[in-house]
C-alpha cells in the first residue's frame, strides 16, 4: 500500500508539473497574442491587426518656427506701395505693434534668430515645395503654412490652379517637409476670403488704381462692374478659394503633425483697419497682427 501511495503521489506530482508547465506556456502565448496594451512582434494585436500608431500631442510651445507662404507672409504693402515689408510678417515678423507668431511664442530676442521667413511673394501651391524644403533645412519645431491666394488669384479665371493639382502640390510640400524634419509640427492657415475683401476695397478709389496694375485679376478687374458675368466670375474665384481650403483641411489631417485652423483666416472679417492704404487688398499692419493673433490661439490651444 506504501509502494502504490509513494506511486500515486509521484504520478500527481509529475501530472501537476505538466499542467503548470502547459499552463505557463498558454499564459505566454496569450500575453505575446495580445500584449496587454503592447503589440506582439511585428506590431500586430490579438485579432492580427496592426495597431494603432499613437498621434503625438501637440506641442502648444515651439521653440523655433519656419514660415512658408506667399506675399501675406511677406508683409507685402503693408509698409509701402508694391514693395514686401517681413518686419510686420503675422509669422516671422519683429515689428512691436504686430507682435509676430514668433514673438508671441518665442520672444522678441528668441525670435530673431530662431525663426526663418521663406514665403515669396507671388508664390503659388507649386512653390511650396522648394519653400518647405528650405523651412525643412532649419529643423524647425513649427512650420507656419498660408498659401493658395495666388493659385485664385490668376488673369483670368480659367487659369486659376486646377484642384487636382492643389492637392498633389500640397501633399508633396508635406512630404518634403517631412524627409527633412520629421516630427516638425505644421499649422496651415486657411486662404483668406477674396470676394470680401474686394467688397471692402472696391469703395476706395486709390485701391482700385493699384488693382488695375495686375492685382488678383480674377477677382479684382472690373471692380464696379456687378452684371451677371462679372458676379458669376467672382463666384467662381469665391467657390475655387473654398475648394482650396477644403483640400488644405483634408491633407493636413492625413498628416499626425499637422494642424489646420479650421477656416479661421477665411472667415475673418477684414475691414478698412486691416487692409493695406495702398492696395486695400492685402493685411496692413493692423491686419497682420489680427493674422498673428489667430495664428497664436490656433497653435496654442490644447487638443
């Protein structure tokens, strides 16, 4: 009876050892299927999916800031006729009265050598590129974008910037951008409302005489003409420029460090106050900082 106790306990034993063993391996198994919050090698969860990369949080404090667009970014006629003034830029700018988004983020002494204007005046969607590219070299924490008025503003409307090509030129700015400066965070302003800002300038003859020298033609010839033909033409302009920012909302929320300001910039009403003497169709200075304003609350709300 010993020998056949002795025996059952060493075949209990034995069976109890293979049950841990095998529920060992079953445990492992499980947490290397499904991690917990981890995925397992390869990156997969338990049903076999990737998981979700997690979108990083928005930095609300940048510590250095690139600027890429056209003649607004540019400062162009706000400080004197036809002629680009970046001191007054809403982006890079130094000028006290404005108080640029690089002043309001990084301080006026921080922000003249930590803030880089590469926008162009008569820059089109096709331009960013090359722009980004450049912005991309400095490494840059934040990138300012604020481009497409040009791509509207055309000699006529039938050659105004395709959507098409909007978009392609766009999603390949980003991918410059991001061959160069990957975790570089990008906040796209929204193209302004032209057909406003004609509404605005069209009461003032001195802004109408520098509009009949090429200005956004498309929007802008004829200023006092309201028949049907010149009404529908600037309602196609209008409807191209609402188009555009559709495409810049869209591509940026593709990228996880972008940020658009959800139509922001086009729905500021601009008034006499913030619009340039000279051409009454670009932001004076008083209209820059009412840019740099917009910018700085876009970029530092959390979320």
């Amino acid at each position: 009876m010993r020998k056949r106790d002795q025996r059952s306990t060493v075949v209990r034993g034995a069976v109890a050892a293979v049950s841990a063993a095998l529920l060992g391996v079953t445990a492992l198994t499980a947490c290397d299927a499904s991690g917990g919050n981890s995925p397992g090698p390869g990156g997969s969860t338990a049903a076999g999916k990737p998981s979700p990369t997690p979108t990083p949080a928005w930095d609300t404090s940048p510590r250095s800031l690139a600027a890429v667009g056209d003649s607004i970014t540019r400062g162009f006629d706000a400080c004197s006729v036809l002629s680009d003034c970046p001191e007054v830029s809403w982006a890079t700018g130094t000028d006290a009265q404005v108080k640029s988004l690089a002043v309001r983020l990084l301080g006026k002494s921080r922000a003249k050598t930590h803030s880089w204007n590469h926008a162009r005046t008569g820059a089109r969607m096709a331009d960013l590129p090359a722009q980004m590219e450049q912005a991309g070299a400095e490494r840059p924490d934040l990138v300012t974008v604020m481009a497409g008025a040009n791509d509207a503003c055309r000699p006529t409307v039938g050659a105004m910037t395709p959507v098409a090509d909007f978009r392609a030129d766009f999603e390949e700015s980003l991918r410059q951008l991001r061959r160069a400066a990957p975790k570089a965070q990008v906040y796209v302003m929204s193209v302004p409302d032209l057909k406003r800002l004609w509404s605005q300038g069209r009461t003032n003859p001195l802004g109408k005489q520098v509009w009949k020298l090429g200005i956004c033609a498309s929007m802008l010839a004829d200023p006092d003409a309201v028949d049907a033909a010149a009404t529908a033409r600037r309602d196609e302009v209008q409807q191209r420029v609402e188009a555009y920012n559709e495409v810049l909302e869209d591509v940026c929320a593709k990228d996880r460090r972008c940020r658009s300001d959800q139509g922001a910039v086009f729905g500021y009403r601009f008034d006499g106050d913030q619009l340039s003497q000279w051409d009454w169709f670009h932001p004076s200075k008083n209209g820059q900082a009412r840019l740099a304003a917009l910018a700085y609350r876009g970029v530092t709300t959390a979320g």
